[in-house]
C-alpha cells in the first residue's frame, strides 16, 4: 500500500509518546488507509490464491509522450529503491505494423506510440514467437520458444503445458527478487490462474476486452465485427485498465514494481468510440497491397491449413475491406491513446526516472495481404511487431533493425533489472543493442505456426519451410511486401542453404488440450455457419 507518511510527521506529537504511541500508530493507519482510499478511489488488496483483486479506474489523464520536461519533481515512497528499475510493460493484441515508426500504413495515427519510440530504441524487425495469442504470450512470459514447451496453438494454457511446471512466468521471477507485480487486462491468453495467481499481486483491471453491442453492426460472426461503439472512451475496458495503470504509476511505492498492461484492441471484434472512427476517411483511405497473382508462386498446404479467419473474397464480395481497414485504424489509434495515458502518468509521477518501459504486440495481423485476414502466417505481416524499449538506462532516439525474437524481452529485462540470471531461457539479452542499436545479431529470429511449420527471419532476408518440405524464400532488401518468392532459384542456393541451417531440431511435439480441440472446432463451425456481412 502507498502511504505518504513524511506528511503526517507531525501529527503525532499531539500525544504523549508513552502511552499513546501504540493508539497513534493503529489510528494512524487506519485514518491513512481510509483517506487515501477516499481520495483515489481505490480497492486495494493484495491477491491471493485465485482470488481478483482490483484496482478502479480514475479520472482522465491529458496523454503527452514519456518525456523528463513535464513530470513533476521526484518523490520517494517509504523505503528507498532509487537503485531498483521498476518495468512498465505494455502488451498490445493483435497490433500489426501500422504505428508511425514501422510505416505500415501510411494513414495510420499513433503519436503516442512514436513519441515513446522516439524516447528510446525502437526495434524494426521485431517478431513474435507464434502468430497467434496463447502460444505468442506463453513464450513471453516463460522466455521459450514454442519448439521447448510445444504450444502453437490456442487451447493449452500455461499450467497445462507439463514443460512449463517449472518455468517460473517472468512475473514470478521479478516478484521472487523482491518486485511487486502487477497485472491488467490481457497478458496471458488464459490470464494468471491457479498456480499462477500468486505471481502477481495487484490485478489492476479485470481480463475484459469489452463493451459489446447487443447485435452484431456490420459482420457474423460478431468476434469479426466492428464498428462505432461504446459512445464514450471511459466505457471501454482498455482506458479503465490505462486509468487504473496510470493512477497506480502517480503514487510512490513501497517496492519497486513490475506492471503489465495488456490492452484488447485493435484485436476484434473492433469496437471502439466513434471519435476514432471519424479520424479515417473510408472512401479515400489506403488498402493494403493485395495483388491476387501474389499467390502463384506460394505453396498451397499452409493456405488450406489456415482457414480460421474470414476469407478475403468474400470481404471484398461483401464490400466491407475498407470498413474493416477503417476500423483497424480506429482501434490503433484508439490503444494509441491508451498507451499515452499509461506513459504520461508514468513521466509526470515518482517513477519517471528510474522506470524502464517495454512495449509490445503479441504478433501482427493481416487485412487482405497475401489475400489474408488475420494471423497464424508465416509472412511477414503476421510475424513482425511493434517492439519499443525506453525510460532508464536506454539511449534516446536510436532505432534497431537487427532481427530480434519476444522471447528476447525475458532475459533482457531481468539482465536490465539486475535480477538473478539462473533461470533457462531460450532468449537472448537485447542489452547489446539496448547500448548500441548498431550491434550485429548473430541469430536470425525464427517464428512457429502449427507444429512443423518454421520461418527464418534475418536482417534481409524470410526463409519459410513447411511442415511438407515446400518453401519460401524472400528478400527484403528490395521486396518488403514478399511477393517474388525466391526458393528454389539457383542463385539463392546458398543463402537458402544457410536460413535453413537455423530451422528448429527436435521441435516439441504440439500440447493439445481438449479445449484447444473446441476451440478450433467452433472458430471452424462458426466459419462455416458464418453469413458474413450483417444483412441490412
Ligand atoms: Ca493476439
Ligand atoms: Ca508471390
């Protein structure tokens, strides 16, 4: 619990010492406890044993980028951990590369994002694990790759998947080195449950992605839909869990801590207030490059093999891609501030110096590209993800674009922090790059999707091999949208050689839970019931 107790220094020699002191300190903090609950509107308790515990949101803060020139003068809380870095962490789902600093999108709005790329090393050729939530988080969080624990899809959760019984979730390893964690919204896919539950202390906000509409807007089925709703931000999940962040981050602290803050959008469905809407012109906006003829020189096995999302001639049919990209826009722009809400309060608050902030989004996300929604590719639109690290001890305005993995941010944070380093990790230390953006890479990152499927990305190049032996080749030198496939061409001979050098050996076999197999079976049934746009 933060208590400013400097500020009621006084109030105790109004009693003799002797006899009242044990009285005073019970008062004390029973009157301090109460006030601050009644100035911040908080429930605060610590978490136990699959219990929730909750954090409400608080009034707006006015969002500016993470900056030294507009935070208030440093405070200290009750014990000094000037020494220690806190961790701000900010998960975002399904965020693909139209932020401002990747160029994804040229109409894309996401000042605050870049603001804080700006403020530090911002990372270009960043990818995740998997391409899909469950199995993406899980290796964040554990610092394993998917080919140790062997999830690739969604079902498993972490406690379910036996590598696991003994990898302690990063959360676990900062709260064991003395942290206090924290937690809101989507972290991991299935949240931090049973065993889990003790590995952090303050929930700030529950795991909800909502509000939802009644009846679907503009798609069936509704986990697809999208359009202008709540009516308000505060009615959203993700700004009560930014609320709820930022008032935390405006208080001293006891200990240092360790926040995660998963924000929902822009995963579907999307649904955000009509202001962000309105910021994007549907009849004039960019569609993404989807050229049809793309798909000539592609192997058909892992299109057949991912037939979850909607498919892109009946989006087109439909007349709907310009609603959907409308809509992926808003929703960015509206995490954007989200984002901003979160790094504001942390840059105006006591933390603002010795505080170190690592965004990210779980993978990336297709909106008709390579004739796709979605993700579980191994293109490059479903792999790469925005990656920002910044705050102290990370050097302002460098950019990376050296190929790095998510299951790097485990090691890299606990090397930043100074935490112990004997733990099992899959990941290698960003630190090298944290000091120079320019240092070389030795490994490329490699990407998972169902079992047997692997890709290579390097600093220039995509290597892909499917679980049947097709391939793919891609160079981004002077293809960045990877629509020549090079694999098999003769004079690529001996760069495919070598990508293929780093393709997984004794990969684990896929965990499946029985609801994983539900799971896929109602996306599958819901697919094929699915009428598509909602009839008008
Ligand atoms: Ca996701
Ligand atoms: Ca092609």
């Amino acid at each position: 619990m933060k208590i400013q107790y400097s500020a009621w220094s006084t109030h105790s020699v109004w009693c003799p010492r002797l006899i009242f002191s044990a009285y005073s300190m019970l008062l004390r903090s029973i009157v301090l406890t109460q006030a601050l609950l009644l100035c911040m509107g908080v429930t605060l308790l610590h978490a136990k044993e699959g219990e929730r515990v909750t954090v409400n949101a608080g009034p707006d803060t006015k969002t500016s980028p993470l900056s030294s020139s507009n935070k208030a003068p440093a405070q200290t809380g009750q014990f000094d951990h000037a020494s220690k870095t806190n961790v701000v962490m900010i998960c975002i789902d399904d965020l693909n590369d139209w932020v401002g600093f990747l160029g994804g999108h040229p109409e894309t709005k996401t000042p605050h994002i870049d603001a804080l790329a700006a403020k530090g090393v911002a990372f270009t050729n960043a990818h995740c694990a998997v391409p899909v939530c469950s199995p993406s988080r899980i290796s964040i969080i554990s610092g394993l790759h998917a080919t140790t624990h062997g999830s690739y899809e969604l079902g498993p959760s972490y406690t379910s998947i036996k590598r696991l019984d003994h990898a302690p979730t990063i959360h676990a390893t900062f709260r064991q080195a003395g942290y206090q964690t924290l937690s809101g919204g989507k972290v991991l896919h299935h949240g931090f449950k049973n065993r889990l539950s003790k590995d952090v202390d303050i929930v700030l906000h529950g795991r909800h992605g909502g509000p939802r509409p009644k009846e679907p807007m503009n798609w069936n089925p509704r986990v697809w839909d999208y359009g202008p709703f709540p009516e308000t931000d505060d009615q959203m999940d993700d700004m009560k869990l930014a609320h709820a962040a930022a008032q935390y981050l405006q208080q001293p602290s006891e200990k240092p801590f360790f926040m995660s803050v998963g924000f929902f959008r822009p995963h579907v469905p999307m649904y955000v207030p009509p202001r962000w809407f309105s910021m994007f012109d549907r009849a004039s906006l960019t569609l993404p490059p989807a050229p049809p003829e793309d798909m000539a020189d592609i192997p058909a096995n892992f299109q057949n093999m991912n037939q979850i999302a909607p498919d892109h001639q009946k989006v087109k049919q439909s007349g709907q891609w310009r609603g959907f990209v409308q809509a992926y826009l808003a929703s960015t722009a509206f995490v954007d501030h989200c984002v901003g809400t979160v790094i504001d309060a942390l840059a105006r608050g006591p933390h603002a110096d010795n505080t170190l902030v690592v965004l990210w989004s779980d993978h990336g996300f297709h909106l008709g590209e390579k004739q796709h929604w979605a993700k579980r590719t191994l293109w490059e639109e479903s792999t790469r993800v925005p990656l920002i690290f910044a705050g102290r001890g990370i050097p302002e305005g460098q950019t990376c674009s050296e190929p790095v993995s998510l299951i790097d941010l485990y090691p890299t944070l606990v090397e930043r922090c100074t935490l112990s380093s004997k733990l099992e990790l899959d990941g290698i230390s960003l630190s090298p790059q944290l000091e120079n953006a320019q240092t070389p890479r030795k490994h490329p990152a490699i990407i998972s999707s169902f079992e047997g499927n692997h890709a290579v990305r390097s600093k220039e190049w995509r290597y892909i091999r499917y679980r049947d032996g097709s391939e793919e080749l891609y160079d981004h030198r002077n293809d960045q949208n990877e629509f020549r496939n090079l694999a098999g061409i003769a004079d690529y001979e001996s760069i495919q050689k070598k990508l293929a050098g780093f393709l997984p050996i004794d990969a684990a076999p896929e965990v499946k839970s029985e609801a994983s197999r539900e799971i896929n079976n109602t996306e599958l049934k819901n697919r094929r019931r699915s009428s598509g746009p909602v009839a008008r």
